[in-house]
C-alpha cells in the first residue's frame, strides 16, 4: 500500500502525538514537521491526540500509545525504536521517549536522505513527492552507551540526530536526555579525600613500600573506614543527584595500589589487583541496590586491574570499563591478537573474554586521536569498525572513543572520525567506506571526492605494518617524505576543485595536518621551515585550535616546534584545560 504524505507542496497527513506527551516527543514530532516541510515544501500539521481534534485524515503517530492504539514495544531496548504501518497511519515510537527521538530521525535519513556530518553540516533531499510503502522496522542499537569523546561530538543536535547517548554532550530531557554519569572519571580521592582523612586516618590510603601515601595514592580497599566513608559519600551524591543513573567508584589514574597485607592477600587469592577493587565495588553495590535499584556504579579495568580476577563475579549493577591505553590501532585487534600473541592487543582481547564471562555490563574506553600531536591524523578509519564488530560479538553492552577533548575546535581528520564512530557504534555492521564515502560528500563537496577519499585511503594504507599508538611524533614509521608530498598534492588538487566557501574552509583545517607534517619533518637549518611553522600557526589561530598537543599550552608548543624536529621536545607544564585566548 502506498501512503502519499506529500505531493507537489501539499499533505493531507496530520502528525499526532499522546494527550499528554512527553516533552521529547513533542520534540520528536516538531523535528518531523519541520524536517519534512523543508523537504517537500508541505506542512504537515502536529497536535496532541484531545477530543477537539478529531482524526480528520491519514496520521503519522510519535509515541506508542496514540489514539489509544497500543504498540508492542516490548522487544525494543531502552534507546531502540519501531516504524510502523497501519491501515493508511504510520507509527513511529521508542520503547523510551528518546528512541521515539530516534526513530523520527531515522524516518528522514530513509525518506528524505537526512544526515547530519557535524555540528553545522547536514543535509537531506529536496522530493515533489514522498511516499511511504508498507513498513515494520525495529532497531536495538549495538551498545547501550555510545559515547564519542570529542569535544566537537559533546554537541547536543549532533549527538541526538546521529544517536549518542554521551554523558559529556548537553542532551536536555526535551531532546531525549542521555545516560548521564557523575563523576565520570577516577573517582577514589573524591569518595574519601585525603585533605580531609589523611591526618587522623592515614590507614585509609594506600600502603606502599611500607608507607602509607597522601599524594598519588590509591584507597585501602579493605579498610573498614574507607567503606564506611566511600559508602556515606556515595549514598550522598545519589541522593543529591536523582537525574544519575551511573556513580564511578573507580582507581585514581596512577599506580600505587595498596600491598597491606589483607589487601595483598585478596588480589593474590583472585591473581589480580582488581580483586580488591571489585569486592569493594561489589559490597557498595550490594548496599545501594534495595533504595536505588535503577542505579549503576562504574569502575575501571585499567593498566594495573585490566586482568579480571578468578572465582569471581561482578555484582549486576556494577559497570566494569576495560580500557585499552597500551596497544596499537593499525591493525584490527583480534587479527593482532592471531597474528602477534604476545601483543599489548592479544592481552587486550584476553581481558575482553575473562571479564565478559564475569560481569554483565562490561564497557570498553577506546581510543582515536594522538594525544602527543593532536594535528596528526590517526587513521584507524579501517580499524575502528573492526574493533567495533569484535567488541559486539564478545558481549560489550558499551563504547566510548576517546580523542581530542580541547576546547577549540580541530583538525587530523577529527571530523570524519567522529561521525564514523557515531553511526558505528549503532551499528557496527554498516558498510564503513559508504559512510566515509557520505562523510566526504557531504563535507568537502562531490567534487573534492577523489581527493579526499585518496587522503583518507593513503593514510591507511601507509600505517600497515607500523605501530600506530597514542603518542608518537612526525618521525613515526608510517609518515615519509613521500606520503606527505603526495597528501600535499592531493589538497592542492581538492582546493582548487572546490566550489563552496563552507567545504573550502574545512579543507583548510584539515590541510594543517599536512602543513604540520611538512614544517616538523624539515631539518632545523632548511631556511623554509621557520615560515611554514609561521604558517601553521596562523591557520591554527584561524580556526580556534587550541591545543596541538594534549594539555600543553599552545605558544609553548609552537616554541617546541622550532627548536626540535619531529615535534619531539615536550617542554612545558601539563595543563588542566588550555582556552583560546
């Protein structure tokens, strides 16, 4: 059956929501009015389902219990959302208000070809007439959290219209809301601070080398006294913040986990440091779970507790993020683990399986930008959606990607990064070169397309068999002469080929990597070097970059860049945030 809802600038469709909708779902339908009014130049019109508006034509139904028609939602997950037909009506809804959010957005992409590539690109098609055939799609996203650690991706449009649930984003309730955390991070200091403990309480941290630390320390886990006092303060942020769903009860980001004997003799019964972490999480968790069942805590499996511990399991409201900060992403990380079994990536994949047999929320903190040199690209564009796939098949429930977090804006492919891992990480199986096909389209213009897409493919191919890690310099084996002649080149050709001011200007963002290449691999003494860093830097200022290298201030970075090649020098304190001035 065909359903016409609009023809040559007219509609004879009404858009419906609940009598009393949620806010998001007004949202939802206010997107839809819009969006297809600007696509076919015809207004379909949107109410609540009251008495005073009785059903007078076809409708497209936001929200699953409109007119009183029931939709079964129950095989959707929280975030996952149905298209549906009935009769000549359309139903589109989430098992929440924002998989309703979703589904409307998933309703342009199908219908008027929607996307958005970054926070002030999108696009979709103009049709004289759009049709709607018989319809029965639903769709669970790959991951329960989907998170990419951009600052670019904190954005809250992006985010909702290529569906991030991220805790960093700005997600109001009346676009959806989000999985929202407190306190995100390492969090042990801030559940029993130091400043106020240490004094009459020394025991509470950790022991090493037979002194209890205040700086740099870590919990003694087994303390009776830090229970207490982690468990009041815990009980105190839930409380105070009702809007939370997670609480981190998590490792300092530093070593020097407690050896007390009871401690020690924990982690040595299970094989690993995270053995104390986890009864410890475990016993908070047990105690928060009758008056706060909606409730998760978040802790680490990071370099000293990535192992999972034997003959044990982890509570099912406790949140374990295995992090990967050691490997390599130039191959994908199982097909590493085949290939190298002595490989950070095979230990990596090993952590994977031995937490997954133990806890039913394992998430993974993932990486995707070189921390060292921000303007270097990181080309794990063929990587990622691999990693992606094997941590959907080993029962990963979430995923975040970190990469440059600075307040400013950015450049080494960031971009193209963050919409890729956004569409994959709801679902990991999509073709990755359509959407990196999409991506240059849509950004840099069709006619910069084999330009671009030649770029983006040189870079991937250039890091096969190289390491490619989260802090290496312009010496790295993947970059010579000849790749960055050739990258050169291609962006002459793309610049001169481009035809809008808007693609011209991320092009000219994104040449800086080129530029940064180009200047830092020069000898200190080639006469040109000096004028192409004077370059860069301009071109930085130009487009509101802030850090080049992570935490560092900018000028101090650039000052670096003259007196090293490579950019190898790191001089300079490490920052809290550096802001454009």
């Amino acid at each position: 059956m065909k359903r016409i809802i609009a023809d040559h600038g007219k509609s004879f469709y009404h858009i419906v929501t609940e009598k009393m909708p949620h806010e998001a779902e007004l949202y939802a339908a206010s997107v839809l009015y819009q969006y297809l009014y600007k696509a076919t130049n015809a207004i379909v019109p949107f109410f609540s389902d009251v008495e005073r508006c009785p059903r007078k034509t076809p409708e497209i139904h936001v929200g699953a219990n409109v007119r009183g028609k029931k939709t079964d939602i129950s095989h959707l997950s929280d975030d996952g959302f149905l298209l549906r037909t009935s009769g000549e009506d359309i139903i589109i809804t989430g098992k929440t208000p924002r998989g309703t959010v979703y589904g409307v957005y998933y309703f342009l992409e199908k219908y008027i070809g929607f996307k958005c590539f970054t926070k002030d690109t999108e696009t979709f098609n103009t049709v004289e007439t759009l049709i709607v055939e018989d319809l029965d799609i639903s769709e669970n996203p790959a991951f329960e959290y989907r998170e990419i650690y951009f600052r670019s991706a904190f954005d809250t449009d992006f985010c909702v219209k290529n569906r991030l649930n991220s805790n960093m984003a700005h997600i109001p309730k009346e676009k959806g809301g989000k999985l929202k955390f407190y306190n995100f991070h390492h969090s042990f200091l801030d559940l029993v601070p130091p400043e106020i403990h240490y004094e009459t309480h020394p025991e509470y941290y950790s022991l090493v080398n037979g002194v209890r630390l205040r700086e740099k320390t870590q919990l003694c886990l087994t303390n009776e006294g830090v229970f207490k006092e982690a468990r009041n303060t815990l009980r105190m942020w839930i409380k105070n913040n009702p809007d939370c769903k997670v609480f981190s009860v998590a490792q300092n980001d530093w070593p020097n986990y407690c050896t007390c004997p009871d401690c020690k003799a924990l982690d040595e019964r299970h094989g690993s440091h995270a053995a104390s972490v986890i009864a410890f999480v475990n016993r908070l968790a047990e105690d928060i779970r009758e008056d706060y069942p909606d409730v998760l805590l978040h802790t680490f499996a990071y370099q000293y507790t990535k192992r999972a511990p034997h003959d044990m399991t982890v509570a099912d409201n406790v949140i374990v993020r295995l992090c990967n900060i050691e490997c390599s992403w130039d191959t994908p990380m199982e097909k590493q683990a085949q290939e190298r079994p002595d490989s950070q990536a095979a230990g990596f994949v090993e952590n994977i399986f031995d937490w997954g047999k133990i806890c039913k929320h394992l998430y993974i903190w993932d990486y995707a930008c070189n921390f060292r040199n921000y303007l270097l690209p990181f080309p794990n564009y063929r990587t990622m959606p691999e990693n992606l796939r094997t941590y959907k098949k080993n029962h990963i429930v979430g995923v975040m990607q970190q990469g440059n977090f600075s307040y400013g804006e950015a450049a080494g492919l960031s971009d193209l990064e963050i919409y890729l891992g956004a569409r994959l990480l709801w679902n990991p199986n999509q073709d990755e070169n359509e959407i990196i096909n999409e991506f240059i389209c849509g950004v840099y213009g069709e006619e910069c397309y084999p330009f671009i897409r030649e770029y983006v493919d040189l870079l991937c191919d250039a890091v096969k068999g190289h390491p490619l890690t989260l802090y290496q310099n312009t010496d790295a084996g993947y970059i010579t002469d000849s790749l960055v002649e050739k990258a050169d080149s291609l962006f002459a050709q793309a610049l001169a080929a481009v035809k809008t001011e808007k693609s011209r200007k991320y092009l000219q963002k994104e040449y800086l990597s080129v530029l940064f290449m180009k200047a830092t691999r020069m000898p200190l003494e080639n006469p040109e070097r000096n004028a192409l860093l004077d370059r860069l830097y301009n071109g930085v200022k130009e487009f509101r970059i802030s850090e080049i290298r992570e935490r560092k201030h900018l000028d101090i970075c650039f000052e670096n860049l003259r007196k090293s090649r490579y950019a190898s020098a790191n001089d300079g304190e490490y920052l809290l945030y550096y802001i454009m001035k």
